[in-house]
C-alpha cells in the first residue's frame, strides 16, 4: 500500500514537470470583418498539435513545445494565416488570428454510369468536359447547345448521339422548347405522358400496348430495337384547373 501511494506521488510529479516543460497556446480565429469562425484547424507548424476552434472562435493548444512555434489556421472557404510565437515554458501565449475570405479550387466532381466512382484521370472511357470559359465564348442558351459542342456528341431528333451510339442518355421533348434528360442504363423501359400545360412528365407501362406495338411489327416482318411512346395533353391537375375556369 505504501509502495503504491509512493508510486502515484511519483507520477503526479512526473506529469507537473512534463506540463511545466511545455507552453500553451491560446487565440481566437475570426474574419476580416472580426466575426468569430467556429470549426477552423488550428495546429503547430510541424507538430502533430491541433484543435478545432469553438463557436466563439477560440481555441487551445496544450503541451507545445518551448520555443520559437508557427501556428496556422485553415478553414475551407478562406486563405490560410498563420502567425510566429515565442512559447515559454510553463507559461501561455495568446494569438490571433484573421482568415480573409477567398475561392479555393477543390477537385473536380465527375458523374458517370459507371458501377464505381472514379477519378477522371482513371476514367477507361474518353472524357469531354465543356468548361464555363468555353460556354461564354460560344455564346449557347441551353444546356444542349453547350453538350452540342463537346467532341463526337450529337443532338439528333433530341436525342443525345456519342460517336455514333445512342449514349446513356434519352431527352424528352416537354413541350414549350422544354427537355428533360433521363439515363438510360439499367432502367426498365417505360413510356411517358406530358402535360403541355405545367410540363409535367407522368412515367407509366402497359404490358397490353406493348403486346400490341410487337403484334404490329410480326404483321410486317418488322423487328423492334427500340421505340418510346409519349402521349402529349393535360394532367390531371390542369384538366381540373381547365374545368372550374370552363365553370365559372
């Protein structure tokens, strides 16, 4: 019982003169404006220390080393500060340090019908991508005319034509100059009713008309690769809407 209480004594001491053998580090982190900034990484240039700021942008670094120290803020959406410290042992040093607001360029987000995610450089397949810069010197209006523009794509009869395939996509003439693109790749096939109205698009199957439409091409020898179906009128709502004007 003795040897233990020693052995505690022993480590308490241990652990004061390890605390008085380092310095602390204390600041807040804020903008231009003097607005705290919660959740900045604030760490010790070439240390493993660091510590998020709090909600009223403060922060603290314990057991830093004594001496000269770099400290840096970052926070996405701001340039990096980082200012030089002296820390003492056994003592505290404040700090502040000011994030002016800035753009910061991340990694591009690619989107593909790929069953995996993946970088562009380690795309298998060929890559176009239509940058803002581009579509401002070609002076496009739609999301289509900038595609048009891409390498071996094609816009035929509304329809999205990569190097002579049909693509992974499908357009849907809405009505009104209007058109919504759906992929294609692993859907059931399905036809659509329109509404010329408010654009709404209603998706739908009916296993008798497909019987039919394949009945008619045996008639002629014809063989289906493909076909899409769209009824053009009013839905429901508009039908609806349409009556009660009608009325009153």
């Amino acid at each position: 019982m003795r040897l233990a209480s020693v052995l505690s004594l022993a480590l308490a001491a241990a652990g004061r003169l390890a605390a008085q053998a380092t310095g602390v580090v204390v600041g807040t982190v804020s903008d231009t404006s003097g607005r705290p900034l919660q959740n900045a990484r604030v760490h010790v240039v070439q240390t493993a220390l660091s510590t998020l700021s709090d909600a009223a942008g403060r922060f603290r670094l314990a057991a830093v080393p004594p001496g000269p120290a770099t400290v840096q803020a970052q926070l996405i959406g701001f340039y990096p500060a980082q200012s030089d410290v002296l820390v003492a042992a056994g003592d505290s040093v404040a700090v502040s340090l000011v994030l002016r607001a800035g753009a910061m360029e991340l990694n591009p987000v690619i989107v593909s019908a790929a069953k995996r995610s993946q970088l562009l450089d380690q795309a298998m397949t060929s890559v176009s991508l239509v940058s803002r810069e581009a579509i401002a010197m070609r002076a496009v209006n739609t999301v289509d005319e900038a595609v048009d523009k891409a390498p071996g794509v094609q816009f035929i009869n509304g329809q999205v034509n990569i190097r002579g395939s049909s693509g992974f996509v499908e357009g849907l003439d809405t009505g009104e100059g209007g058109r919504r693109f759906e992929h294609v790749l692993g859907h059931e096939h399905h036809d659509h009713m329109v509404c010329t109205r408010c654009g709404a698009i209603l998706e739908f199957r009916d296993d008798q008309l497909e019987a039919l439409q394949d009945a008619a091409a045996r008639r002629v020898g014809f063989e289906i690769e493909r076909h899409s179906l769209r009824l053009y009128g009013r839905c429901r709502a508009c039908a609806a809407a349409a009556t009660r004007r009608r009325r009153s």
